[in-house]
C-alpha cells in the first residue's frame, strides 16, 4: 500500500493513523520502560536470593570438607580450589575463609580481588560487583559469595530488549491495521461526503443523517438546512421564470397579431415590407424568449422528480406535437420498440425539453431531404441523429456552449444544444456529440447517457 506523503498529512485518516501509531510507540515504550524497573526489582531480588543461597548451601559442604583436611596429616594447611565439573563460566563465585580472614576453600573461578577483606555478613557493593557474607561454626568459617560487575545489567538489558525489539515488527502492523480501522470507522464520513456531493441543480433531496454518528449527524443536519434554503430560492426562481414566461408571451403575441392585421390592411408594397420585417423579428423574439426560459429552467434546478416516470411516453408526446407539421414528420424515423417502458426520476417536463431541443436542432441544421433518426433505448440511451456535412472537431467542441452556431446557414439562436447540455449536467447525464455518425461518412449525432441511477426498465431507486 502507498500513501503519498502530502495526502497522507492533509487528510483526517492519514492524521489519525500517524497520531494512534505514535501514540501505541509511545505507549509500547511506556510500558516497555516501566516493565524494566519491574525487572529490575525483581531480577535483584532473584540474584540477591541466589547469592544468599549458594553461600547456604556451601557453608556445611565446606566444614565436611575442611575436617576431612584437618583429619588428613598429609593435607597441608592451605587454600583448596575446588575443580570445575565441567567448563562452564561462573557468574557466581564464592571463598570460604577462616575468623582470621585466611582463605580455607575457593571456586575455580573466584579471584580474590573481587571479595571484600572484611567479614561483615550480609549484603554489601564492592567495586568488582556484589557480594554476600554467611558465618557459621560459631562464627569460625565464613562463607562469602560474589555476582560479577555487570551481569544484572545485562540481563536486564537483554529482557528489556525482548520486550522492545517486537516493536519493529508492531509499528507496520499497526500502521496497518489503525488505517483499516479508521477506513472502517470514518464510512460514515465518506458516505456523507458521496450524498452531498450528489446533490446539485437537480437533485436537492435531503441527505441521509439518521443512520450517522453523533460527531457528524449534525453536519447533515446543516447541510439538510442549506439545501431547503437553496431549495426555496430556487423555488422562488422557477416562479419568477413562469411568471416572466407568461408576461413575455402575451405582449409578443399582442404584437406579432397586431402586425398581421397591419399586414393584412396595408397596400403600400414598402410599408408592408417594413411590417413584414416586424413580424419576423417578432417571430424570432418569442422563439429567442422561449428559449431563454428553458435555458434558466435547465440551470435553475428541478430537474428530478420525486415520482418516476415513463421517458418513453414523454417522447410519444413530443414527437406527436413535432409531428403536427408535415414536412417535419416525413423526416422522422422513430426507434422505439412498442413494449419499452424506460421508467426514470428525471423530470418530465426537463426530458421533453430536452429531447424537443434535440429534434429540433436536428431537423433545422440537416439537409431538407435527409431523414432524422430518433432513437430511446430502455439501457438508458437516447440518441438524435441528422444528415449533413462532417462537423469540424474544433467547432463540435464548443457547440455546447450559449448562442454558438455551426455554419449551417439556418435561423436559429445557438441554445438549443446549450440548453439539453445544462438539462444533461443537472441531472448527472452525459451529452456526447459526434460527427460524422459512427459506422458512416457524414451526418451528426446527439447521444445522451443516462446513468443508471436515474433510468431503468423497471422503478429504480431514488437517486442519492
């Protein structure tokens, strides 16, 4: 697993796994350290025991030993070292030593410099390491037993290392399993995160706070409240939009009818041309307006539902009011088996925008004897294709934009594709344009995706 550094540092997993790491170490470390004074103590009282009960166990096996001596005349009066058994390296040393301080009886490996000249008994620290004191006869033979320098301290060192050298193998291990853990505990978070990034121009459901943590449920609970907020504006926005499209429409058709009858009454050939003029520019200041109000109904919001509906039934009725002209229903080949039903979430109204944008453009920019393909399939894919020349690359690209138009030389006011490209991105759809069509060497194509959250032959689920 690689975790950028950067990333690493900025994200509240990343600091979380660094923080619990450092801090098991610490806590490792910790006990580790506190286990060490532990062993010491005890590791003192063992060894002090040890040196008690080795000159315990020497003092009666050295009388037996010095009164077979004295009973042997040929035995000089001397100092016996008693042999090793086997080699072996005594970390225990002793000498038995007469009231006088006279050495009687030694290990193989005592030296005597280590042994203090006093015969206090008991406990003492010398510069060569600790020593031990026993008296016994009556205070005659003394038993005295030495650890050497250094040996407590490593065995201490060694059980401390045996307690610290598994953190190297702790600290990957744990890094792992802290980041798996906080990964499992911070889904919520992520979850949060996928909902309110769902959320935009058509889609402003609330989000899902009831199953989250305490820590973040309120923050739902904020985001829920920004969203009814938005949801209102832009309530007030389609409100406004309706009621400016109604105001627009009755004084242009106010207009445009009273220059027909002008029309109509005129005789002077000029006047009747200037009239003539009116009217179409009449004409196209109602089609302009028109799309204009789907325009900011497109990017204003309200493109999902709360009920599904049948997408294929909304085409029906498009390409049946399109169809009430007839040159433009000669025109349209319609694919669409009859038994499809394609139910989906997003709007009604937005879809039938949407497609009629589609068709239309279709049917304005490609050649008057050409067909117009139109197709919906139930996987969620409705396509509009037209005959015509191949569009360049660099004018496809920007052809989704506002008022931009192709060279084709009929009216029209560039939104068309403006307006079905913002009902795409509001609803989470992909509008692609291709040309020339795939599989031939000229024509046009619009192809919308619908994702699958929001079309489905059966009812699918709300989209999040």
């Amino acid at each position: 697993m690689k975790w950028p550094g950067e990333r690493l540092r900025s994200s509240l997993r990343g600091r979380l796994t660094v923080a619990l790491a450092i801090a098991v170490i610490i806590l490792w470390l910790a006990g580790s350290g506190a286990a060490g004074l532990v062993l010491r103590t005890e590791i003192d009282e063992v060894f002090d025991s040890a040196l008690q009960e080795v000159a315990q166990r020497v003092l009666p096996l050295a009388y037996i030993e010095l009164l077979n001596r004295d009973n042997d005349p040929s035995e000089e009066a001397r100092a016996l070292r008693v042999p090793s058994v086997g080699p072996h390296k005594e970390y225990i040393t002793y000498i038995v030593r007469d009231r006088d301080g006279r050495v009687l009886l030694q290990s193989h490996d005592a030296d005597l410099a280590a042994f203090p000249d006093d015969l206090e008994p008991g406990f003492a620290d010398s510069a060569h390491g600790r020593v031990y004191t026993e008296p016994g006869v009556r205070n005659t033979l003394y038993v005295t037993t030495a650890e050497l320098q250094g040996h407590r301290h490593s065995a201490l060192v060694e059980a401390v290392r045996m307690l610290v050298w598994p953190l190297a193998a702790l600290i990957p291990v744990s890094i792992l399993g802290i980041w798996i853990l906080v990964g499992h505990s911070l889904r919520p978070v992520l979850a949060l995160q996928a909902e309110i990034e769902a959320r935009g121009r058509g889609n402003l459901s609330p989000v899902h706070a009831a199953a989250l943590p305490a820590e973040i449920g309120p923050v739902a609970e904020a985001v829920n409240r920004l969203i009814a907020r938005l949801r209102r504006a832009l309530d007030a926005e389609r409100a406004f939009t309706a009621n400016s499209a109604h105001e627009l429409r009755t004084p242009i058709a106010a207009a445009l009818a009273q220059t027909q009858r002008m029309l109509a009454e005129l005789t002077d050939q000029p006047t009747r041309e200037r009239a003539r003029s009116v009217e179409t520019a009449l004409r196209q200041l109602a089609r302009i307006s028109e799309k204009l109000l789907q325009l900011a109904k497109a990017e204003g919001g309200g493109l999902l539902g709360d009920q599904p509906v049948d997408l294929v039934q909304v085409l029906r009725f498009v390409l049946s009011d399109i169809g009430h002209d007839r040159d433009a229903a000669e025109r349209l080949e319609i694919e669409i088996a009859p038994g499809d039903v394609l139910r989906s979430y997003m709007d009604a109204d937005a879809f039938a925008i949407l497609a009629r944008n589609l068709i239309e453009n279709a049917l304005k920019h490609g050649p008057d004897d050409s067909p117009v393909s139109v197709a919906l399939s139930a996987d969620g894919r409705f396509s509009v294709a037209n005959g015509g020349p191949v569009v360049p690359p660099a004018v496809l690209a920007r052809l989704k934009r506002p008022f931009e138009r192709g060279a084709s030389g009929a009216a029209g006011s560039g939104l068309g594709l403006a307006i079905a490209e913002a009902i795409s991105a509001g609803v989470g759809a992909r509008l692609e344009l291709l040309s020339p069509i795939p599989g031939q060497s000229e024509g046009f194509e619009a192809r919308l995706h619908l994702p699958p959250t929001l079309a489905s032959p059966s009812v699918p689920r709300r989209p999040a």
